[in-house]
C-alpha cells in the first residue's frame, strides 16, 4: 500500500507543514493584504499536497481535480498578492528592485 505513495511528495508535505507553522507562529507580523494573500495562497497548496496523498487511496479522479483546483487557486492568490505589493511599491515611489 505504501509503495504507491511519491517520496517527493511525502517531503514535500512535510515541508509545507513546517513553513506553515512558522508562518501561523509569526501571524502577528503578517498583518497586511499581501501577506494575507500569500497565506492563503500557501493553506491552498498545503491543502493540495494533502490531497495528492490521499488521492492514492480514495476517490482518485475527485481528489486530482481538486488537489490541482487548489493549486490553480494558489497560483491565482500569489499573483493577486504580487501585483498589489507591486502597484503599491508604484503608487509610494519606489524602486521595485
């Protein structure tokens, strides 16, 4: 039962577990729209990578579609969040480098 699962993702998943607790252990810093953004955007694909293990045992076609829904979603936040930090960084004269 376990031969099936991908190592990558086993690591991967760990991986976003633990940025994600950091993430939540510093939410008092991350109090502006962009980070907001951003930490949706990251519950998404943590939430994505959690169904792409569980897809190996239920409901395989279900659990793809919306693993990579979620993903697309992900994409979609960053990017909201990276345009506004941007037009933001415009909108106060600053370099955006």
């Amino acid at each position: 039962m376990f031969e099936l699962l991908n190592p990558a993702e086993i690591v991967s998943l760990m991986l976003s577990i633990t940025v994600m607790i950091y993430a939540l252990a510093n939410l008092r810093e991350l109090n502006d729209y962009m980070s907001n953004l951003l930490l949706v955007s990251f519950a998404c694909i943590l939430v994505g990578l959690i169904f792409s293990i569980m897809e190996k045992f239920y409901l395989p076609d279900i659990l793809n579609l919306i693993e990579h829904t979620l993903f697309a979603i992900a994409a979609f936040l960053l990017a909201l969040g990276c345009r506004h930090k941007i037009l933001s960084n415009i909108r106060n004269g600053r370099d955006l480098t």
